[in-house]
C-alpha cells in the first residue's frame, strides 16, 4: 500500500540523467554553431558595417 501510494505520488517530475547528457550535448553543438556563424568573416564584416553605421549616425 505504501509503495502504491508512493508510486502515485512521484510519476515523472523532470529530466532523467540521460534527458540532462541529450540536452547538454544538443546545446554544446548549438553554441558552437553559432560561435562559428558569429566569428565568420561574412557577420563580422556585417557587424561593423552596422556599428560605423551607428556611429556616424551619432555624430
């Protein structure tokens, strides 16, 4: 009776160890996905077109 009552109570609350590895590895290749993207040289010639862009804007 106590485990059936335990057993009802807990039912999946969160994450599994392995779910926590899956969305820790899913989210180290997205930051280094977009770690590359941001240090291309096409979005950082793109960046400081904005940024002399802006500044010249402002005086």
């Amino acid at each position: 009776m106590v485990v059936r009552r335990w057993s009802r109570t807990c039912g999946d609350r969160g994450m599994s160890t392995a779910e926590y590895a899956v969305g820790t590895i899913a989210a180290a290749a997205f930051a280094g996905l977009l770690f590359k993207i941001v240090t291309s040289a096409q979005v950082k010639s793109l960046l400081l077109q904005i940024i002399e862009k802006a500044l010249n804007l402002a005086g």
